[in-house]
C-alpha cells in the first residue's frame, strides 16, 4: 500500500508480515513511488523506465533475479540486496530498498526481510493505534504534525519523519 501526503515529496511504502501481523513504513521519494505505481497498475511507458532496463540487462545476460532482500536498517535508511543468478551461481547485488521492491513486483519475485530489521522497524497496528490516540488527546493537528514532518525531512531524521506521518494518517481517517 502507498500513501502520499500532499505538502511533501515524500512517501511511505507499506510493507506487510506475511507470517505475522507487522508492518514496515519505508519511505520513498516521489520518483520511486511513481514506479511503484506504473508498476501496480501494468502502466506502459513509451521508454524503458530504469527497473525495466534491469530487467532487459538480466534477460540479455541469462540471469534470473531470485530473491530481494530487505537485508538492514541503518541511520533511517533500508538496505537491500538483489539475489541474481545464472544458474549455477548467486551473486547479490547492493540496491536501494525501493528499487529493489520494483523490481520484485515487475518480476513476482519473493521480499524477504532480515528478522531484526522487522523487529526493530515493524509495528502492529494495535500498538500505534494506542500511540496516535494519546496524541490525538494532546491536540496536535494535522497542519502542526506536517510543519513538524517537514522539519523532520530537512534533517534528514526519516525516523521520526515515519512516526508523524502514522500520525497524521491516523487523524486524517
């Protein structure tokens, strides 16, 4: 699920535990949530978007991307990897989270995510739910919550920038 905020050129990709009831806010620019979105949708452009010149790369050299992987989680950022092979061998591939969802999307391949990366970004929904209660009854709106969100992207702390946008997702339902 993607979720755009109007005043912001930032997004927030929802990824989901299938063995559990988790979720994981990544966020990504526009750019990236586009290609998600024209991905989603079986959107054909008239020129090859850059996730489908990796793919026309993996085809033209008879590899197969066999897995992403969600592998760490530092200084607010997603670190992935591309499992790629020839078929006899696995290379991996450092890629940005985002690029590498694309790709697994256009591909149908499986994202995995290591256990701690899970653990120490995931929440469930319950939980956050109690969160943005309390903060509701403290009487932040929305426009305080998204000056602040803006703060929060001009310092780069994507963090916090993670939790006021639950927050403002929750008020705006």
């Amino acid at each position: 699920m993607l979720q755009g905020f109007t005043d912001t050129t930032m997004f927030v990709l929802m990824l989901y535990d299938p063995m559990g009831d988790k979720k994981v806010p990544v966020m990504i620019g526009e750019h990236e949530a586009e290609m998600i979105i024209l991905e989603q949708e079986q959107h054909k452009a008239r020129r090859p978007m850059t996730y489908q010149l990796i793919v026309s790369i993996l085809d033209a050299f008879q590899l197969t991307l066999k897995l992403v992987r969600i592998d760490r989680f530092e200084e607010g950022i997603f670190y992935a990897t591309l499992v790629v092979s020839d078929g006899f061998n696995d290379k991996e591939i450092d890629a940005r989270a985002s690029d590498a969802v694309v790709l697994a999307l256009h591909l149908s391949v499986d994202i995995e995510m290591a256990q701690t990366v899970l653990d120490e970004t995931g929440f469930t929904p319950q939980n956050n739910d109690i969160e943005l209660g309390a903060t509701l009854s403290q009487g932040e709106s929305i426009e305080e919550l998204e000056e602040e969100l803006r703060i929060c992207e001009e310092k780069e702390d994507y963090e916090r920038a993670e939790e006021i946008m639950k927050k403002i997702e929750k008020l705006k339902k």
